[in-house]
C-alpha cells in the first residue's frame, strides 16, 4: 500500500497532519490501532479546555495577555532548563502562534469558544498562570474532533486511505531514508506493508503503560503503589523504542501531566481506567485516616503538579475528599467530555441553568454509579462506609468529626476572623467571575442545610506525557547529533508536545489540544514545502 503521506496514529495529531497534507495535494495513509468509532483518539473524549493566548475573547474581558507575558509564565513554571533547546523553540512558538494557527484557525472550521476564559494552574505563589487563558470549545473536544474528521474525510476523496485496528511493528528504511513500516491486522493476524517517502508519528505518549509509567518515573519523586489509567493502554511507547533503535533520542521520559483526584470509571473501556475530576476547592482534601493533609492544605487550580507529589507521598495510594451536597452541587466536576453533557452537546440553557443552581445530575449520577462516591447525612455514618470501602478501619468517626469541628472552627468569629490558606485561595479564586461562578463562598463544612455528607475516594490517575522524541520547529525527528532522519516527523503527544518536551516539568494546563494541532500543521507545511 503506497502513498506520499504515510500517518502513524488517529489522534488529534495524526488527523490534522492527514487533513493539511491532503489540502496541499498528497496522498496520505492514516493507520490507527483502535476501532473506527474511537477515530480521534483521546480528544474525542477530552474536555476540550486549550490555553490561548492574546485572543478577542480574552481582549474582551480585559485580558491583557501576550505572548512576551505568556512565554514567561511558560518558562517559570515549566521550569525548562537553559540545555532545553529545542523544548524552548516550541515554547516561543508555541505563545507566538496559538491565536493566528489555532484560535483562529479553529473559528475557520465553524468551531466556537465558550463566552469565557477561565484562570487555571495560577501557582502556589503566582508564579503560574498570570492572567486567565484557558479557553474552553464550545461542544468539547469531542465536537473539535469531529468536524476535523468530517473535514478530513472531505479533502480525501480516493486519495486518503484510512486502516483501522491495525498495530504497526516495524518502521522501514530505504537508502537512509524512513521509506514506510510493518503494520499487523489485529483482527486476523495479517501483515500490511506501507510504504511512503515521509512517516509521520502521531501514537500519542506512555502514559497508558503503567510499566513503562514506572520505569520512567523521576527517583527523586514519590511513586504511589497503585494508579489508576487515564490514558489508553495503546499509548505504550512501542514505537518510540522503535525510533530510538533508528538513533531518534527519547527526551524527559520522565515528565508527565498526571492528576491528584482520580475514581475508577464506574463503566471502564480498559482495565484500570480512571475518571480524572476536577477537584472540588471547597472540598478538605484529607490522607486515608481522615485528616487533614497539611500543613499546606491540598487546593486544585493552583499546581497540579505539586498536588501530585504530594497526594504520591502520603502512606496510602489514595486519599478522601470531604464536602457536602451545597459543596459539591456547585463546584463537582469530571474532566472529559463523557461527563460534561451540557457543554458537549451545546445546551447552553441547561448549561446555565446547572452553573446558577447546582449540577445536581451529575452528583446523583455519581452517588449512584460509583462504588467511590460515598453519601451520609452524619459524619459517623460516612466514616463507617469510608472503612467498608477502604476494607480498614482506618477512619475514626470522632477523627473525621475532630477533622470538621477544626475547618468549621474559622467561621465561629465571622468572616473577619478566618486564617486558613484554603480559604484565602478560595476567596482569591472567586475574585475572577467564571471562577466565581463555580467555587461555593466559604461555609461552614456542617452548615445547616448543607448536607448529606460526601466522601470520595481518589487516586493518582495518569493521563500525558510531557516528554517525547526530539524534534525541531518542522516536527522532524531529530538524531543524537541534532540532525533529521530523513523521511520521519513527529506530531501532538507522541513528540511532547513538540521538541521533546515543551512544557518542561509542569504544563500552564491547556496546552496539549493546542500543542498537537501546532505541531501537525508545522509538519504538514514542512512535508508539502509550502507556507
């Protein structure tokens, strides 16, 4: 089977690189490991939340971001080394062009934004976010990744030939040069060659293989016993072993985008599939006796990765989130499109009406599907159930109740008299309006009215890898020597987001859906020699 374009991965990635290379006239194989109803691979289940920057929507609510002011965040943040070359390249240009060949490009497609940026991965001290860029497609990433599809399939015509549940094995060489690979027909067995003059590996990261997740892991971090998946087990890093043995270098294998706050899906696709929620700020996020975890109190929306190292290093794989029905009606979320009904379908009604009065649904929904999403109207009664869960008796009702009379403590002399770094973060959040919108005002836990009770026991989940092979800013997979191999390009996850690596060690958040269509566009241009 031959073609000019071979892609390797249905992905975001891989999907836009198909689309930009058909759109300037060549003939492209797209072949993918999964099934055809799964054609977009992680982002046809993803949020659909892209970090952004200098656009109309932020102009409009008075958002004075550009790239110059992104780029330092960036840098900070990530914490990207002054070795980190290529890594910084795709920073800058990452900062400088998601507005023209993201924001706006998408806007071209008949995508939409909703009407608001939110503020997320602020820092613990400021030193994350500096201003709100996270914007949020209108339909989540599910709808994003459907009209790239239906664009694709549009340009292809019987020049596009899509294979799907087939594995590749082998990468080729002719003459030096990448020249196709050794694909397998899961389904029966068979062997399929492509050849092609350019590859393009778009088969996302590591993330979904907990071994390779383990031996890469970081010896100076904290590494929980048990993890939940939030990947997909096909993101096994076969084929960047593959590339390695061809003299591509593999860069900070050891960085990924993992979340504190997972549940096991109560429906799982895969074994050890996780659900990654959006942790409720107003929750007392407590270790696997019931306490507190401190002295810092554990709040979401500030640094994830620091809540992962810490929520790692607690004595037991997983710990407890402590609200009330008020708490979690208003501030419970679920990243992913699956459980994002309102905004993925485009209700925008129903979408308001939930933000103004509480997302009930959904805690029903949980209360009833997972096992992990505990409800009493005493503290007592949850207590028992957290042990029954947890198979110990490591919760001590008066230890949980000691745990909300300290919290509820700060609200006993009025507002003027809280001290808890919680609650300063909470009433700091709630300085920026769509983050107001959905962070209760601070209340006692055990207000009247409140309840029931809520537990939720979470875990690590894994989810991206920050690192990747070494490319440069046209997406070619670069040798140890910083040459390109010819004929092979890199795109999205698979590439960490290009360069190997270019959030460093900690992502602005958002800047993965934006980093694949970045990276897969360069490629396109760079294979097709056109602007």
């Amino acid at each position: 089977m031959q073609s000019d374009v071979l892609v390797i991965g249905g992905g975001l990635a891989g999907i836009v690189t198909a689309l930009e290379c058909l759109r300037r006239g060549r003939s492209v194989s797209l072949v993918d490991r999964d099934t055809p109803d799964r054609l977009g691979g992680l982002a046809l289940w993803a949020f659909g939340g892209m970090a952004l920057v200098g656009t109309p929507l932020q102009a409009r609510m008075k958002v004075p971001d550009t790239p110059e002011i992104a780029l330092r965040d960036w840098l900070r943040f990530g914490e990207l080394g002054a070795d980190d070359h290529w890594p910084r390249r795709w920073a800058e240009y990452y900062v400088e062009q998601s507005r023209a060949q993201v924001y706006d490009w998408l806007l071209a497609h008949g995508l939409k934004f909703m009407p608001a940026v939110n503020w997320v991965e602020r820092g613990l001290q400021g030193d994350g976010n500096s201003l709100p860029r996270y914007h949020v497609v209108w339909g989540t990433a599910r709808e994003l990744t459907r009209r790239m599809i239906a664009a694709l399939r549009e340009a292809g015509g019987n020049r596009l030939t899509l294979l799907h549940g087939h594995r590749v094995t082998a990468l080729e060489r002719s003459g030096g040069n990448v020249s196709g690979a050794v694909a397998v027909d899961e389904a029966n067995g068979k062997e399929v060659r492509l050849t092609a003059p350019v590859v393009v590996l778009a088969m996302g990261g590591i993330n979904g293989s907990h071994e390779q997740v383990r031996a890469h892991w970081p010896q100076d971090r904290p590494l929980p016993a048990t993890m939940l998946n939030g990947a997909h087990p096909y993101a096994d890093g076969a084929l960047h072993r593959l590339v390695a043995g061809l003299g591509g270098q593999i860069t900070h294998a050891g960085e990924m985008w993992n979340y504190a706050a997972g549940f096991p899906h109560p429906f799982p696709h895969f074994d050890g599939h996780g659900l990654s929620t959006i942790p409720c700020k107003s929750a007392l996020w407590l270790n696997h006796r019931g306490e507190r975890i401190g002295p810092e109190p554990l709040v979401t929306g500030f640094d994830t990765h620091w809540l992962c190292q810490r929520v790692a290093a607690q004595d037991q794989p997983w710990t407890w989130h402590l609200l009330n029905w008020r708490i979690a009606a208003k501030e419970f979320a679920i990243s992913g499109a699956e459980h994002n009904q309102r905004i993925r379908d485009q209700q925008f009604p129903l979408f308001l009406k939930e933000t103004l009065f509480g997302n009930h649904r959904l805690v029903k929904q949980m209360a009833a599907e997972s096992r992990h999403f505990l409800v009493d109207d005493t503290l007592a009664g949850l207590a028992a159930k957290m042990n029954a869960l947890a198979g110990t008796n490591d919760v001590r009702p008066e230890v949980l109740q000691a745990t909300a009379d300290a919290f509820d403590a700060n609200f006993a002399g009025g507002d003027k008299l809280h001290n808890d770094d919680q609650l300063r973060r909470i009433l700091h959040a709630r300085q920026w309006g769509p983050d107001k919108l959905r962070t209760c005002k601070p209340a006692p836990l055990q207000q009247r009215g409140a309840g029931p009770f809520i537990a939720i026991q979470m875990q690590l989940i894994t989810r991206k890898s920050l690192g990747g092979l070494q490319t440069d800013l046209q997406s070619r997979v670069l040798d140890a020597a910083g040459q390109p191999i010819a004929g092979l390009y890199c795109v999205g996850e698979a590439a960490g987001f290009g360069g190997g690596g270019a959030s460093g060690k900690r992502s602005l958040e958002g800047t993965f859906l934006p980093g694949c269509i970045l990276t897969a566009r360069a490629a396109a241009r760079s294979i097709a020699g056109s602007p």
